[in-house]
C-alpha cells in the first residue's frame, strides 16, 4: 500500500466521498421515512 501516485489516491478518494454519499442517503432516506411515518397519523 505505499503507492503514492496521483491516480491510486484520486481513487482512494473517490471511493471515501462514494462511501460518505451512501450514508448521506441513507439518513436522508430514514428522515423521509419517519416524516412519512408522522405525516400519516
């Protein structure tokens, strides 16, 4: 794992922001599931 090149950390990048995004949405989705959930009462 000591390759330093530009192009292994661009994508070592890309995959932590892809990771953070699916969390992000996930959140976002249960947010949304619970308003829903309180909307229909």
């Amino acid at each position: 794992m000591g390759d330093k090149s530009p192009k292994s950390n661009q994508k070592k990048s890309s995959q932590k922001q892809s990771r953070a995004n699916s969390a992000d949405q996930k959140k976002k989705e249960a947010v949304a599931a619970k308003s829903a959930a309180a909307k229909k009462r």
